[in-house]
C-alpha cells in the first residue's frame, strides 16, 4: 500500500492542484467546467501523476476525457522539501502510448498554496504564488506544459510543512 509519505503527498496535490477552463490563458474557456481528478504514484521516486477528467456536456447527456500532468518533488539535504516540477504530459501519438493526453484540454491548471481551515481566500497574488501550466492543443503556441514548483514556500506555515515517512 501507500506510504505515509505517499499519503501526505497525495493529500498536497488534493489541495494544491487546481485545473479550470477559466483559467486557460489569454482567452479562457467558459465556466462550469467540471473536472475530477486521481492522484497515484509515478515510475520513479517522488514523482506522481495527476489524471484529471474534465466533463462537458454533450448532446443527449455528458462527455468526459482525461489528461494527465506529472508533478516532482524534491528534497533537500536536511530531508525538507526542496523546488520540485510539474509537466503535462505529451499528446499522444499513433498508436498512443500512454502516458499521454488523448484530447485538447484547454484547462489552465495552478499549483496554488493549500486550502485549509481559516484560509479558505485567496489572493490573486497567492494564488499565482506557485506554478503555472497552460495546457491548451497540441503544438499551440500558448501551451506552457513545464514549469518550477516552489514546495518550501507553498506549505511554509502548513501541517505539511515538513514531509512524513521520507522515502
């Protein structure tokens, strides 16, 4: 089963990771986008994958595709979460070969400080304290599919500030 490190990196990426269509980038998507999302353990160590389904509505009911974002942690010398990265990951091909992103998107996705008791709001500037991907259509010019995660500095203050059960 999972470890207690693995737990309390899935209870971070529960509620630091966010994806929306209005957040895509500079012309976002209509709201009410629905998404849900499933957090596992990648290959390698401290790397796991979000599996993200987003839900649209669709003649005669409701259509749903997946896409998938890796997300890395770090840590440092004295065993503290050091920066870490988040990636989507690339479309598929034919045949696909997954992991791969089956659809366009068209999400912005944060990794935002956690949401918890007492700091439920958010600054604009909070919430674009941690990383960024644009994840929009194959080769768009507007796909931003990597970028830096600052851990340290997200869950400084946090009951995760310091990870459990290092690996």
């Amino acid at each position: 089963g999972p470890s207690a490190f693995d737990l309390q990196v899935f209870e971070i990426l529960s509620r630091t990771v966010r994806a929306s269509a209005t957040l895509l980038e500079p012309l976002p998507g209509p709201g009410g986008d629905r998404f849900k999302a499933i957090v596992f353990r990648d290959v390698e160590p401290l790397e796991y994958r979000v599996k993200v389904f987003s839900y649209y509505t669709a003649e005669g009911g409701y259509s749903e595709f997946p896409f998938q974002i890796r997300v890395r942690f770090d840590l440092d010398s004295g065993g503290g979460w050091a920066a870490g990265g988040i990636e989507g990951l690339p479309w598929c091909g034919d045949p696909a070969v997954p992991p791969c992103t089956l659809a366009s998107p068209g999400v912005g996705v944060v990794v935002a400080p956690p949401i918890f008791a007492g700091h439920e709001i958010q600054t604009v500037a909070q919430f674009r304290s941690g990383a960024f991907l644009n994840i929009d259509y194959e080769n768009s010019p507007r796909n931003i599919l990597t970028d830096d995660v600052p851990w340290p500095e997200l869950l400084r203050g946090t009951a995760w500030e310091r990870p459990v059960g290092v690996p």
